[in-house]
C-alpha cells in the first residue's frame, strides 16, 4: 500500500492522521504543503479548490481528511 499524507505540521487533524498510522506500523509518506506549491496545487486540485488538509493518496486514491474511522477502513481494504 503506497500513502502519501499531504498536510502541515500546525494542523492538529495532520498530527493525528500520523499518530494513528505510525501507531499501526504503516508506512507513509508525509509532504508538508506549508511552502510546496506542487503540493499545494494538487489538493487544491483534488478538493475543489480548497486546501483541506490532511488529504491522502492511497494507491492513487484521493482521501479528504479521512479520520480514524476512514483511516480504519482504508487500511481494511
């Protein structure tokens, strides 16, 4: 499974999307969208517009701000 967890650092929903991922053992990869136009632009992309944070790219599966219980299912797939 290939995550990819687009967020910033002062975003608490960001802060637990980790916590919960790195409390399961997954891997991920966590690009802060503070100062990174392209990554920036690719939630704003995929939200419409809008930079809603945490968004994640799960085998090219676009998640917006999941919570745990998406997170849960996520990982159930």
């Amino acid at each position: 499974m290939n995550i990819k967890v687009y967020g910033a650092d002062w975003c608490s929903d960001c802060v637990t999307a980790k916590r919960f991922l790195d409390s399961k053992g997954v891997e991920f990869e966590y690009i802060d969208i503070t100062d990174n136009q392209q990554a920036i632009a690719l939630v704003e992309q995929i939200n419409n517009g809008k930079r809603v944070i945490p968004t994640l790219m799960v085998d090219g599966v676009s998640f917006t701000n999941p919570g745990i219980n998406g997170l849960m299912k996520i990982l159930a797939q």
